[in-house]
C-alpha cells in the first residue's frame, strides 16, 4: 500500500475529534514512513507521522494546533480498506495524549 501524494477527507469522526469534512490530509510516503500536513474546520494546522506495515495498517502519532490555539497531541492506528472504485478508505481508533486523553474513532476517504 502507497499513500504517497493522495489526499484524505473525513467522512465520519467521534464527536470527541476535531477533524471534519473540511478538514483536508495531504499525504507522503518514502518507504515504510508517511507524513501528512493537514487542515481545515477546527484545524489551523496538524501534521502527523506514521509507519505503515505491510498489511498497508498506519501507526501513527499527529500534533495539531485548533482555531481555539490549543496544541492537540495523539496516537492513531488506520487500517485501509480498498473501495470499489479503487480508492482508500482508512478506519482510524485514536486516542489524545493532551487534554483529557478520550479517544475515538474516524472513516477518511481519499479524494
């Protein structure tokens, strides 16, 4: 599985998270390590890193800053599921490592 240079848009978050469908990840990979800048909705600007496993599953850490000038951290596990067009959709569980650490779950899908 390659994630380099697709982009993602949430379909469906927790009412926990701050991602929505105005939120836009654009995606890189070299090798097994994938990045993302991403933003939009509640996000001024986030960015994560991941390694993604063979089975094409990302583990994932991302930080982010909201339109309240907080400093969001947390961890992620995204596990892809190839569409009937082709593309990806990514079924997320994450949790935050600030605030107060709840976690959750997301559907990204790339556009």
């Amino acid at each position: 599985m390659n994630y380099n240079n697709k982009t993602f848009r949430p379909v469906s978050n927790s009412d926990n998270g701050e991602t929505s469908a105005e939120t836009l990840f654009k995606y890189k990979q070299k090798g097994t390590i994938v990045t993302s800048t991403y933003s939009g909705g509640q996000i001024v600007e986030g960015h994560l890193i991941g390694l993604v496993a063979s089975d094409g599953t990302i583990e994932m850490r991302y930080h982010q800053v909201n339109t309240k000038g907080e400093l969001m951290t947390g961890s992620c596990v995204s596990k892809p599921e190839i569409m009937e067009s082709g593309k990806i959709r990514l079924h997320e569980t994450w949790q935050w490592t600030s605030g107060d650490k709840s976690n959750g779950n997301s559907i990204l899908e790339e556009v």
